[in-house]
C-alpha cells in the first residue's frame, strides 16, 4: 500500500497510516571499502581492497525514510484504497510519532519493502526527526543496514553421506554465485560412535572451509562462516553410509 516498508513487523500504512514522502524508497548501493598502500618508491597507490577476499567488500548502507502521517482530512482521499471508515477514531500524527519511537527508536532488526516484499534488510533503525511541513506531520528515520540483501525464505540442502572419504556434492547454480549467505547452519546426522564425518560449505578463491567432526553420536548443529559463492556455489560433505548433512540459510544478494 503506497510503497510501504515494514521495520520490525511494524507496517507504515496499515500500523500508522503513513505515505512516503517521495515515492519508492530502496537503499542506496554499497559503497566498497578501499584500502591503497602508498609505496615512496612507486608512482601512484597500490590498491590491495581485495588482495585477501578476492573480490570486493562493502561498507553497510545508510539512508532516510521520510513518511508522512495521515491526518483524518486526508483519508477522503485514500478510503477508495484501504482508509479507514471511523476517521474519528484516528489517533492525532503525535500519538502515531510516539508509538513509532516506542516500536522503532534505536532498535535492531529487519525491514522490507512493499516494492520488493521477498528481502530484508538487516541492521539498526533511529527515529531522527518529526517536523511540520505546512499542514503535514513528517517523521523520518534513519537505517544503517548490511550491505546485503536476504531472502526472507530459507533456502535448505541435504547431501546423504556415501562412505567417511567419499565426497558427496551440490552444485547449486549459477543464480547462487555472488550470493552471500547469511547465518549458516549446518546439521550433520546419523553418525555413530566410531566413524568420522566430515562436512564442507565453502569454496572461495583459494582454499575450502571445512569442518571435521570426530567419533559423534546423534546429531550436531554447528553455524558455518558466512561466506560468499564467489567463483563456486557448491555444498558438499564426505561421511558413512546412512549419515547426512543438511545446509540452511538465507540467501542474499546485493
């Protein structure tokens, strides 16, 4: 409803009756983190900014919403599209600015827009401002969030083990390269008391993160590194027959 975002679970039109100032609001594009190495004995710098991920990393992204709160003269205009019919029953635009600080003010959390309701941004929400411009009430807040984007629905991979040395893979695409995952979790089951399984998540530029695990019994969960699918995406896991390794997490993207 009118290019709404929703910080927190909380909804600017249908929790407080709020439209944006400027139409569509999506975050601005990250800016990359530089780092140069200024040799005296070389011209110009050297830029070393992905000399140890291989490939670039972002400073969080920072903007401004800037909504105003309906009054109850203006709902004439917006009952044909989900105004509410007890107009008397409004609170005032100072009772709405007061539960916005109350739900949003210095908090952490998620928000997603109307515009593009399958990703969220995480990170930190400040209400900065509440002016008057001519007879409307304003309220902006400010957000510094991840660079990425995530998928609001968890993605979920299983690779059934086939022998302790025998390793077992997913290819999962190229739409998954670029992607950064966000809170991996890794579930390994079925291990007994004398075998050793081994699961494995990542593939950057230069080596595999891996995790080994040693003479288990029952399940293990553990929370990988988040990581980028940089020139591979692909899951894999070497363990005995009757064993698994299930991969979850969300997917982001810039």
């Amino acid at each position: 409803m009118f290019h709404s975002v929703t910080i927190n679970g909380k909804n600017s039109w249908t929790d407080y009756h709020m439209v944006p100032v400027e139409g569509i609001y999506l975050p601005p594009s990250p800016e990359q983190k530089i780092t140069t190495i200024d040799l005296k004995a070389s011209n110009g710098t050297i830029d070393i900014s992905t000399l140890l991920t291989g490939y670039p990393v972002f400073n969080n992204r920072q903007g401004d919403l800037q909504y105003y709160i309906l009054e109850p003269s203006d709902y004439n205009s917006f009952a044909e599209v989900g105004g509410t019919q007890n107009i008397e029953d409004l609170p005032s635009a100072y009772e709405v600015y007061s539960q916005i600080l109350e739900d949003i003010h210095s908090t952490t959390g998620t928000m997603y827009f109307e515009d593009d309701p399958q990703w969220e941004y995480k990170g930190k929400f400040t209400v900065t401002t509440f002016s008057t411009v001519g007879l409307r009430r304003n309220v902006t807040i400010h957000y510094e969030v991840y660079p990425y984007k995530y998928y609001r629905e968890q993605s979920t991979y299983t690779i059934d083990g086939a022998g302790a040395d025998s390793w077992q893979y997913i290819e999962l695409g190229k739409d998954e390269l670029g992607t950064m995952p966000n809170n991996p979790i890794v579930t390994v089951a079925g291990l007994g008391s004398d075998v050793t399984g081994t699961s494995c998540i990542w593939y950057p530029p230069y080596t595999q993160s891996s995790r080994r695990i040693e003479k288990t019994t029952g399940n293990i969960t553990f929370k990988a590194a988040d990581f980028l699918f940089y020139k591979e995406a692909k899951l894999g896991f070497a363990g005995p027959s009757g064993s698994s390794a299930t991969f979850s997490f969300y997917k982001g993207r810039l």
